[in-house]
C-alpha cells in the first residue's frame, strides 16, 4: 500500500484540512457558511444598533468568517442541534440560544484572528464592548436562523444544513481523537 492509498486517520492532525472544508467542499457548504456569516453579521449589527453602538460590517464579516472554519473544532458541548424545516413546530427560544452559545467559542477564536491581524502580535482585549456585542449576537443569531429556516428557499436550508453537518463532523473526529488518546 502506497502512502496514496493510506487511510486518514482522524484526529488533530486533520485540523489544518478540517479549516477549510467549509470553503474548499464547493458548492453548498460555501453557500451555508455565507449565509451563516451574512446572519451572524446582520443580528451582530442589530445588537449594535440596540446598543447604540457604530456599525462595523467589515470587522463583523472578517471576525465570522474566520469563526466558520472552527465551529465544529472548539464546539465543547454537544454537537449542533439540526435544524427544523417544519414552519408549524414550535421555536423553544432557550434551546436555540443555547444551540447559539455553542457557537462562542469559535466567535472568540474569529476576533482573536481578526485583531491579531488589525494590531499585530499582542494580546487582544476581550473586556470591550464589541466583545460584549459579538458574544450577545452569537446567543441571539441561532434562534433568529431557526425562526426563518423554514421560510427560506431549499438551496439556502440545505446550504445551513451542510455547515451543520460539517461542524458536527469536525467535532466527532476531535471527540474520537479525544476518546482514543484517553484509551491509551
């Protein structure tokens, strides 16, 4: 067996490739992490409105957009909920933000890339008010998403569904990697 027909085996090392799938698979994982980002960048932009706040749009793509590539890598809990296409059932608005919150991690990770990048080599400041705002809108965003799921064309459901999935996914391997290095 060459080292082409080697199998991958899962766990950190996958990391780097894992990054990018969501922008590499094509077509509809790319169209779920631009609507995921066009979401997140929109309810971030809310909650600065509500606060008062200035706008940021550029920053607010920038940070999720670098945050898509580790929603399944630094997903701590369970994995992410599915999505509910059913227009009639019911919105449990605790349950979805708490699907939302999953996402903080990741969200900490995508400011921390886009201010090393803005300032350079030192450590970000995480007491701020647009680190406050980002991590209200990463809660609020989820529940938002899955009120509207139902009413969105199939191509854009499907686009969500797989970002999902390849979050989850991203998150078994790591949960293997985790439970096979306990086993040793």
């Amino acid at each position: 067996m060459g080292d082409k027909d080697k199998a991958i085996e899962p766990g950190y090392t996958n990391t780097v490739w894992n990054v990018l799938k969501p922008f590499t698979m094509g077509g509809k994982s790319i169209m779920g992490a631009a609507e995921y980002i066009a979401i997140e960048t929109a309810v971030g932009q809310i909650v600065r409105r509500v606060m008062k706040a200035p706008y940021n749009v550029a920053d607010s793509i920038e940070l999720h957009t670098y945050s898509v590539p580790f929603l399944g890598q630094v997903n701590f809990g369970e994995p992410f909920a599915p999505y509910n296409p059913d227009s009639k059932a019911t919105l449990e608005l605790v349950d979805e933000a708490t699907e939302g919150a999953k996402a903080i991690p990741s969200a900490i990770v995508g400011y921390t890339a886009m201010k090393l990048r803005q300032d350079g080599i030192k450590v970000p400041s995480y007491a701020n008010r647009d680190f406050l705002y980002m991590l209200v809108g990463k809660v609020l965003s989820r529940p938002l998403t899955a009120f509207v799921f139902s009413s969105l064309p199939d191509d854009f459901q499907t686009g969500l569904i797989v970002l999902n999935s390849l979050a989850n996914r991203q998150k078994a391997v790591i949960d293997n990697a985790k439970e096979q290095k306990r086993e040793k």
